[in-house]
C-alpha cells in the first residue's frame, strides 16, 4: 500500500508539474487596457423663464390726436384701473395675446394689457 500511496503522491507531483510548466511558458503579453475618458460635468441646459418685457415708452407724436400721452399714469397699473370712454369707438383694450387688426387709426387709443397678470402694458394711438 505504501508504494500505492507514494505513486498517488508521485502523480499528483507530476500533474503540479506540469501545471506549473505549462503555465511559465505561456505568453505574458499584456493587453493594453483602455482606460475610460474622464468624467466630466456637462452642462444642463434649463430654460430661463422669459422675464416681461419693460414697458413700451411712449414717444408722443408732432400732435396726439388720440390722447394717449393724458392716460401714460395707467401704464403698470391692472387693466381694471382703465377709465370709461366717453367715446368707445376711439378705444381699443387688448389683451398682450390677443388677435387684433393692424390698421393703423391715429385718432384710436390702443391700451395693451398682460394676458396673465392683467396689467397695463402699453398706451399709445393706433
């Protein structure tokens, strides 16, 4: 039995062997790692809420045939603060999205105010 055993260690000796052999002769030959390129921060884009443009100036005709130079204090002032015409069909109040004519009346006063807040934009004779 002994010498089965010594021949049990003697083929477990060589198959180390071998092993170790097989595994010098192998080739060492790096492969080049590719490294990732570094991380950097992109910049996120996010859209600025567009602020309201500042209000029209006026800039007052050779002559104000509307009137519009007298109703200028109304300008940032909530559209509810408009006087009543004494004549309607010389005034326009229009919304800053709203869809109106583009014929030009000297004798109309044209008072714009913000869709949202409701406020005065603009006074001026059209």
């Amino acid at each position: 039995m002994t010498k089965r055993v010594g021949k049990l260690h003697q083929r477990h000796l060589v198959f180390a062997l071998s092993i170790i052999a097989l595994a010098s002769c192998s080739s060492t030959s790096e492969v080049p790692v590719r490294q990732a390129p570094p991380v950097t921060q992109t910049p996120v884009y996010r859209p600025t809420k567009p602020s309201a443009p500042p209000p029209a100036a006026y800039k007052p005709m050779a002559d104000d045939q509307c009137g519009a130079g007298d109703l200028q204090y109304l300008i940032g002032k909530p559209r509810t603060d408009i006087p009543v015409p004494l004549n309607p069909g010389a005034r326009r109040v229009v919304c800053s999205s709203c869809i109106v004519t583009q014929e030009f009346r000297a004798d109309r006063q044209t008072i714009i105010f913000d869709t949202e807040t409701g406020i005065v934009q603009s006074v001026k004779c059209g």
